[in-house]
C-alpha cells in the first residue's frame, strides 16, 4: 500500500478496544475545518464540567489544550491573566478559558490567530520575592532571571550603591532629572541627616530603584489644600511679599537645580513597569503603598518560609534552617527577632498588596527543589500533577462502558520503580494525573519523588 493510505495512532498505552475503534474512525474520516463552540458557563470550582458539557455518554470528552486555564489572548498581549469557567469556548477538541467577554469574542472570531502563541511565561510578569535574612531571595532572583529573562531589581544592592557612589564624591549634585543632574539619590538633607546617625528613608526608596532600571521620572505635584478666602488672600500677599524681595535673573543666567527629596520624586503617568524580580521589596506599609501609588502591581509575591510545615514532607521549627546559614556567614542576628520581623512584614503585604498574591514556599532542600516549589505556583505551562478538580478522574467515570482514563507511558505500574530497575504494579490510592493521562505508584515516597522530578 502507499504511505497515504495508512494511518497512524500514537499514545494508545491503556486504551480500551472501544476507544481504539473510536479513535480509528475519526482519523478515517474526512476531517473537517475545526469550528470554536461556545460552551454554557461554567463554575470555577469544578471546572472539569466543561469536558463533556453537552457531549453524549460515549463520546470522546474534551481536554485541556497546552495553555491550561490561562487566557490566550491576553497572553498574546505579554500578560498572564487565568481564565473564567464564564467565559469558556471548545476548539479542535479543547477547551480554552478567558478572563473577559472581550477576550472571548476575539478568540471565537479568529482562534488560529491566537494558537500561534508559544505557552510560555510571558515578559510582561512582575514577581516580588521576600524572606528573612539567608533565605536565598537573590539565589532564587539569579534562578527565576535565567530561566525566564526577567531583569531583578534588588532593592538593598541599588540603596547600598547609591550611598556609597554619595560618599566617595567632594560636592553634593542635586538629585534632580534635570539633564544637568540627570541623578536620583539622597537630597543633601537626607544625606547629611543620615551621616549623623538618621535612617535611611527606606520608605521613599522606590524613586531609587526605578532611575536604577531608566524608568521616567517627574517632580511630584503638590496636593492642592482646600484654603478658605481669607487664608487665599493671605497666601496671595506672601507671594507677592517675595516676589518683590526676589532679584530679576539675567535672561542667559540658569536658575538654580532643586535637590529633591526622595518623597518629592515619582513614576511618570502612563508608563508600564513589568517583567522585573523585585528582591525584598516591599517590606513595610509605606512601601506598599508606594507601589499603589505609582501603578506598580505584581502577578505574584512569594515569600521563602523556614520552618514552615507546608506539607507533612517539609516538617521543621522556625529558623532551623535560617540559623545555621547565618552562622556560617558570620551575620549576626537574634533569630526571635528576625523571625518576628519576617512575620510582622508578611502580614502588613498581605493587608496591602491582597492576600491572594502572596505565596509562601518553603527553603527545605536544595535551591533546585525550591526553584520547582516556586515554579509551581508562578508557571502554568511548567510540567506538574494535574489539579484533581480540572481533570476527570476514577470516580467521574462510569461503572460500565466507554470512559476509560487513559495511562501514562507504564500503562499501571509504578514508573519510579521501573526507574530503579524493579517491576512493581503501582496502587490506586497511589494515583496522579499529568497531561490528563494517570500514573499509579507503589507508594507514598514514590509519589512524592514523582512530583519533585517530573522533568
């Protein structure tokens, strides 16, 4: 026979004969132009509805394409946004999920347009990264920009280098955006404030950070206070007062710079700052609301946690692993106080950056395990166990006929163990998805090996 005249069926391992025929038959058939579906909506807590929303019994239900739950369109646009079970649609056999109406529409109207967007993190994704001393915040940073591209604003680094550029110069330059400045740092009264002994304004820092990266810069406009006539009139004889003190300047003489304070300077208006790991920033409620202030949001905040038990197989007491780091590099510290002031400062970003934005991940193990934590919970196209509430699973299927959950590539048996050179059946108690295709081991700690090294 020519090579046209056969067909090919991959990935059959687990298939029931009922669902090879099924699927023969479809290929055998002429194949049709895919047409988008508009599905009913949906609920958000049990999406896996939409798999077989409006399919008979025996048909092949649907699954998730390779953008998981995330919007399509909006990922075109560099934004990762989740989708809505409200605004869900089927194509070629897949379901797609969108965050708005608008998005949905677009992608019903013309859906190849939006299937040519690689499923990969986007550019556009601002991720804070917070923790105590030692807790690997820029090792995690030095990771997260490596694998994704993301330049890192480290907050400490850029105030350190700031200072020390102030101390090793004779005379003051004003900080100023002027172009015969062109610099922002600490005003003379800052300065000078903090050689005696003041604090930094840690506070006003931002301003800092955002010259460091080139972002635009603007005196800020002072809030008009609602004055009544009389104190109007007041202010208008001030004004007048020294106006008339002032001497009138040459035409060619320059006048003099302002050096700014660091609370007196901000984001222009209209300016998008994405696509940056912000180390340890924010830490306190000024700094959030500073953030606020400029427009300045984050897709995700992650908090790396010692002794914190986020499952039963990372058990452990606060600072057992802070503490022997801190030794090690000779910081010296008061764990009570560290651990105080680490759970002080998660609280307040929690109250003001929303607690669903913040994520804590546990440092246990080695930076490549707590790399995999943290690429959990940012990444949707990384490769993970399926949520049991996305997917079908035993318990969906019917007692009898069609609705055969496909396997892996070791069809029942433990894939970790034949890993190891054993053959072992794997237990259903012991079971997980990936890609929508299940995967049975021989026990817990297989499992859990499972889950750490999918790659």
């Amino acid at each position: 026979m020519k090579a046209q005249e056969h067909i090919k069926i991959s990935r059959t391992i687990g298939f029931s004969p009922e669902e090879l025929v099924a699927t023969a038959k479809h290929q055998l058939q002429p194949s049709p132009y895919p047409l988008p579906l508009l599905l009913e909506a949906g609920s958000d807590d049990n999406l896996k509805d939409l798999l077989t929303q409006g399919l008979e019994e025996n048909d092949v239900p649907r699954r998730w394409s390779c953008f998981q739950q995330v919007d399509i369109v909006r990922l075109q646009q560099e934004r990762l946004v989740q989708g809505k079970a409200e605004f869900a649609c089927a194509y070629g056999g897949r379901v797609f999920l969108f965050s708005s109406e608008e998005s949905q529409k677009k992608f019903l109207a013309d859906p190849k347009k939006y299937l040519k967007v690689p499923a990969k993190m986007p550019r556009k994704y601002n991720i804070a990264i917070l923790g105590q001393r030692q807790s690997g915040k820029r090792t995690l940073a030095r990771q997260l920009q490596e694998k994704y591209g993301w330049k890192v604003i480290d907050a400490l680094n850029i105030v350190a280098e700031v200072l020390n550029k102030q101390r090793a110069i004779e005379k003051h330059v004003p900080s100023n955006m002027d172009p015969r400045s062109n610099s922002i740092h600490l005003s003379e009264l800052e300065f000078k404030e903090l050689i005696k002994g003041g604090n930094c304004p840690v506070s006003s820092i931002l301003p800092l950070m955002l010259f460091n990266i080139g972002a635009q810069l603007q005196k800020k406009v002072p809030v008009q206070e609602e004055l009544t006539e009389e104190q109007l009139e007041e202010r208008r004889k001030l004004e007048l007062k020294d106006k008339k003190k002032k001497k009138v300047a040459d035409d060619n003489q320059e006048a003099p710079l302002d050096d700014l304070l660091l609370k007196e300077v901000q984001l222009c208006a209209g300016q998008e700052i994405n696509g940056y790991i912000w180390v340890g920033y924010p830490v306190n409620e000024a700094q959030a609301l500073e953030l606020k202030e400029s427009g300045i949001v984050f897709d995700k905040i992650i908090y790396l946690s010692d002794g914190v038990s986020l499952s039963e197989e990372l058990p452990g007491e606060p600072g057992s692993i802070i503490a022997p780091r801190m030794r090690s590099n000779d910081v010296a510290c008061v764990l009570e106080q560290e651990i105080e002031y680490a759970d002080n400062m998660i609280r307040v970003v929690k109250e003001q950056m929303g607690e669903e934005l913040v994520r804590e991940v546990s440092i246990r193990g080695s930076k490549e395990q707590v790399l995999r934590r943290v690429q959990n919970v940012i990444d949707p196209f990384l490769l993970k166990t399926d949520e049991e509430s996305n997917v079908r699973v035993s318990s969906d299927l019917p007692e009898t006929g069609y609705g055969h959950l496909p396997w892996g590539d070791c069809a029942d048996y433990c894939p970790v163990s034949l890993e190891q050179g054993w053959l072992l059946q794997g237990k259903e108690e012991f079971e997980c998805q990936v890609q929508q295709r299940r995967y049975r081991f021989y026990g817990p700690s297989e499992l859990a090996l499972f889950k750490e090294n999918l790659d």
